[in-house]
C-alpha cells in the first residue's frame, strides 16, 4: 500500500550515508510535496525499474511458497501499512512469520542472483530496509530472501537470516528524525500551521 507524505522502510537503503547528503535532501522534497498534494513528476517519470518491479511483483507469490515448503512454515503475508507510533516513519513488509519472525524477499536479476547464492552480495544493500522492518513490526529475524526461477529448481531460493541489530535501528531513527525535521520545515515555511494527518493505518 502507497503511503504518501510517509517516511517509509525502503527509503533507509538509499539515506543512510554518513552525513545527510543530496539523496537524503532529494527524498525530503519527495516526501514535501507529496504532503501539500503535489504531484512528484521526478519520481513519476523515472521508468529505470519497472521491468524489475513487474518481475519482482510476478514472482514475490512463488518465492514465498518456495520458501514456505522449504521451511516447512507459514507466512502470512499481505500485511497492510504499519507506522512507528509517534514517527511518520512506516513500511509493508512482505510477509510475518511465526511471533518474532519476517521476510524480506527480492527477486534480482540473475547475474545478482548468482552472487547472492555464493557470497550473499545484497544483504548489505538492503541491511537498513530489513532493520528498519524489524523495528516497525517489533521483530527479532528477518530471512532476506534471493529468488530466480530461471535458475535450476535446487538453485532458484537462497535465505540469509538477519538478527534484528538494536544499534543500526537506533541510527535509522535518528535519520528519520532529522528528515523529518528537514520535511517538516518545508512544509510550514509554505503552509504555516499545516497538520498532516496521512492515512489510516495500523499503528500498533
């Protein structure tokens, strides 16, 4: 679910540079215009990924089976948008397993794919999305999860379990915190006492 004017989980694996630099800006204006109702024609126009995003969106059901199988568990996926009380900071994941546990799944191309199998190339890529997850649905684990199905059967599924890291959460927030400072400014510089109140969503 798109959560305009929201901070959300994916945003970490792009803003969590050293210092807060163009990206981190780039996505604050995002983030601005879309509270005052403005569409972001940048972000609208870039068409880089939408191969990757429809193939992702055609194969995320068969890699959670895939894994579901494997693992001989249940993941109850679809979950609807969660924020952080307090913080319009918030995300989807793809899927909750067990009490403390979640998934994370990414169906790469195949050359990325390969090199997850043999070295698990992009966990450190989406390390700050995976922990952001953790902390918005409270969670202890995240199985990163790389799918390909034109690989053979033995090879099409790799997991790698991320323990949740209550250090690299702690410096999410306070990225958050000063976007959102960032965001909130622009705002109220041109709308004085302007509220945003988002959506309705799940907050617990």
């Amino acid at each position: 679910m798109p959560a305009p004017g929201f901070i959300t989980a994916s945003a970490f694996n792009k803003v969590m540079t050293a210092s807060f630099g163009k990206t981190a800006l780039k996505y604050c204006c995002l983030k601005a215009c879309e509270r005052i109702g403005v569409q972001y024609l940048d972000e609208q126009f870039d068409l880089s990924g939408v191969y990757a995003i429809q193939w992702g969106n055609e194969n995320e059901s068969l890699a959670i089976a895939e894994y579901e199988a494997r693992n001989f568990v249940q993941v109850h996926s679809k979950q609807g948008f969660r924020r952080i009380p307090g913080l319009l900071v918030g995300g989807s994941c793809d899927g909750l397993v067990g009490e403390r546990g979640m998934i994370e799944v990414k169906c790469p191309n195949s050359d990325n794919h390969l090199l997850n199998l043999t070295q698990d190339e992009q966990v450190d890529d989406y390390i700050h999305q995976i922990q952001c997850y953790m902390w918005i649905y409270e969670r202890d684990w995240c199985d990163f999860i790389s799918f390909d199905p034109r690989f053979p059967e033995d090879l099409q599924l790799h997991q790698k379990r991320i323990g949740r890291d209550d250090a690299i959460i702690a410096k999410i927030q306070k990225r958050a915190e000063e976007m959102e400072d960032v965001i909130s400014g622009m705002v109220h510089k041109l709308r004085p006492g302007f509220v945003f109140e988002g959506i309705d969503i799940d907050v617990n």
